[in-house]
C-alpha cells in the first residue's frame, strides 16, 4: 500500500480525525481488496472501547404506514402494491416480551411516519414495556416529530431514538424527499439529543448522485454531530420507487464506510444493517470485521416481516434464532453480550450524576 494511504490511516487512527481533502483520498484510492489496514485498526479500535462485544437489538417492525414519499422506500405513501398493517399496542408489548425472555434488553421500535400513533399511545406502551420488562431499553424509530412528543415519549421512559438523516446534502435531501425540509431534519437530531435521548444518526450510501465528495462530508457532519449511534447502509432499489431502476448501493464501500466511522467516532454504537445483510449473506461477518459492533435482528411477527418491504428481499438471516446468532458471532471471533449496550457519552453522564 502506497505510503500516503498508510500515513493517512496511522494518523486517523491516532487521531480519531482527519480533514475533509484527507478522508476524500481514502475515499477515492481504498477499494475493499486493498483495505486490510484500515479494517485492522478499525478492529483495534473496538477492541480498545468495547472489548469484543457484540450488543443485540430486537427490532419490531410496528406499522408500515407512511405520510413521507421518498424516493427509495418501499413505504412511501404512493406506493399502492404494498399491503399495510399496525400492530396494536397489546401485540407490540407481546413481541417485546417474547424478546425479553429470550434474553434481548434493547428493543428498537420501528414504523414509517404513521400519526396513527399518538403521543399518549406511544407513552403507555412505553410505560408498559418498561413495567414488563424492568431493565429492557427502548428505542424509538418513528421518524420525525414536533419537540414536545419527542420530550413526552422520552419522560415516558423511552432511552434512544434512531433517526437518520439520510443525506448531508441539502441538494440530494430535497430531491429525494419530496415534501420534506433538510433542516427541519437536521433541527430533529439535534433536538433528540437536547432532550437526553442517546441518539443514533446515519445515511444510505449508494444514493444517486452521491458522490466522494458527499460521503467525505457524511463523515465530518458525524464527527462534529457526535451521535451516540450510527445506521448506515447501501441503497437497495425497490421496483415500485422512482428509484427502482437505479444501481444498488456498494456493499463493499459500505464496509470501508463502517471502518471509517468506526476510526472517528471510537465509542459510536455501530450496527450492521438489515441492508448490508441483504446484499450479502455474510454481512453480520463482514460488518463486525470491518468495526461494528451491534447487530440487529428482526423479532416482528412473520407477517409483519414480509409487508415492512423497505426494499424487496430484506435480508432472511436477520430473523434467525438466538442460538445460530450465537453461532455466528463466535464463529466471526466476537462475543454476544446481552446487557443493554447503553454508549459511552450516556454511562459518563449517569455516573457523574451519581456521585455529584
Ligand atoms: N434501500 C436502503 N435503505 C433504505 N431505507 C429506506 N429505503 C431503503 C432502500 N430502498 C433506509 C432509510 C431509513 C431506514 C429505516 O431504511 O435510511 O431511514
Ligand atoms: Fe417513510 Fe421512512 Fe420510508 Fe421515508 S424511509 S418513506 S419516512 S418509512
């Protein structure tokens, strides 16, 4: 490996940061066959911060009903072929009780923007869940909604919320987005965290007209963002989306992406997603490899499964069994922890405030 590359990556190890031309380069000169330096540090990173532990998120896939119209997503509202459903709230406290007993303690509760749901509903169940299951987190995915909700569902004991901000590009924010305000986006992030959430932001890689250049800055809004956790995974077209038509995502580049994000954010909670798994069966492997450290599986009821088509194919290994995640895990050379994988940002604060 030529001698800039290797300086480059030494430093952004050392560093935890580089400049926008500096993480360009990386971008334009790593291809996956060439990258074992940058997945070796990445590795070494994780090990520093998170031992070789592997945190587990129970996703329940609640409704598939969505007010948004983006250009990638299978649940966008125009998209008539797809059947919709909501699970009601006795049926989201069972599945998150089944995945209680199995051992999770993070359940991600996940739907498209559906105001079926009101604040007090989603407040009751949180409240319910947090009765059920005493200890298990919850994580809300629910896309965006005005402060106030986002502050009642966090005082009804909701942890974490998940919302990514799909693009750094304001130009490819609203040509995707139809209906939707980058900044509005970017102020929802922002308000998550001012009100205690730990909170996960994250782009798709692949989307049409992104270059280098975006994915560079990608990484420096994440840097300066500082998010407790990070989702990102490659565009995966879906027929009945404008773009269905358009090429996929690089699974690979999404790899060197997860190592470069593992590099500037050491502590990030950093999933392998449904999407990398989708695109390669190997994905969970490949993610860990390369410096993610959470995985995700899918515990929604099978029915819900195969209507909560963000894209077509969504990936069959995200719903095995806890014993052959296991199996896997171990087989890569990590470890499954079952504790709440809480980030690091989040532990400091409740320690200070204990002893202060
Ligand atoms: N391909 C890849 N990712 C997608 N998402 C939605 N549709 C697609 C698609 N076709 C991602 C978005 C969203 C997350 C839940 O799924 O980033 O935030
Ligand atoms: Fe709705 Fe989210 Fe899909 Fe956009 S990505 S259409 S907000 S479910």
């Amino acid at each position: 490996m030529e001698k800039k590359l290797e300086g480059l990556l030494a430093k952004l190890y050392r560093n935890s940061h580089l400049e926008k031309p500096e993480l360009l380069y990386l971008l334009e000169k790593i291809t996956y066959q060439r990258a074992g330096l940058l997945f070796a540090y990445a590795r070494k990173t994780r090990v520093k911060t998170y031992k070789r532990r592997v945190y587990l998120r129970a996703l329940v896939e609640f409704s598939n009903h969505c007010r948004n119209n983006c250009w990638y997503c299978g649940l966008r509202r125009d998209n008539k072929k797809v059947a919709r459903y909501r699970l009601l709230p006795e049926a989201i406290l069972a599945c998150c009780s089944s995945a209680y007993q199995a051992g999770y303690r993070t359940v991600v509760l996940q739907s498209g923007e559906d105001e079926f749901y009101a604040a007090t509903v989603l407040a009751d169940l949180i409240q319910t869940i947090k009765k059920e299951c005493p200890g298990m987190a919850v994580t809300l995915s629910t896309g965006e909604a005005p402060r106030e909700k986002y502050y009642r569902l966090y005082r009804a004991g909701a942890d974490r919320f998940l919302l990514r901000h799909e693009t750094i590009s304001t130009d490819l924010y609203e040509r995707y987005h139809p209906g939707m305000n980058h900044e509005q986006r970017l102020q929802c992030l922002k308000e998550l965290k001012e009100i205690g959430y730990q909170t996960g932001a994250g782009f798709i890689v692949g989307l049409p007209g992104q270059t280098d250049a975006v994915l560079a800055e990608e990484l420096l809004f994440l840097k300066e963002f500082d998010p407790d956790m990070v989702g990102i995974g490659p565009l995966i077209p879906h027929p009945e989306t404008p773009l269905g038509n358009s090429s996929a995502g690089s699974v690979e580049k999404t790899f060197i992406l997860l190592a470069l994000i593992r590099l500037l954010l050491p502590e990030v909670l950093l999933p392998v997603t449904t999407a990398v798994n989708t695109l390669d069966r190997h994905g969970w492997e490949k993610g860990l490899a390369a410096g993610a450290n959470v995985i995700m599986p899918v515990v929604s009821p099978a029915e819900c499964r195969r209507k909560y088509e963000i894209y077509k194919d969504k990936s069959g290994v995200d719903y095995a069994a806890l014993p052959e995640i296991k199996r896997r895990v171990e087989k890569a050379g990590f470890e499954l922890d079952m504790s709440r994988g809480d980030s690091y940002s989040y532990k400091r604060l409740r320690s200070a405030e204990r002893s202060g």
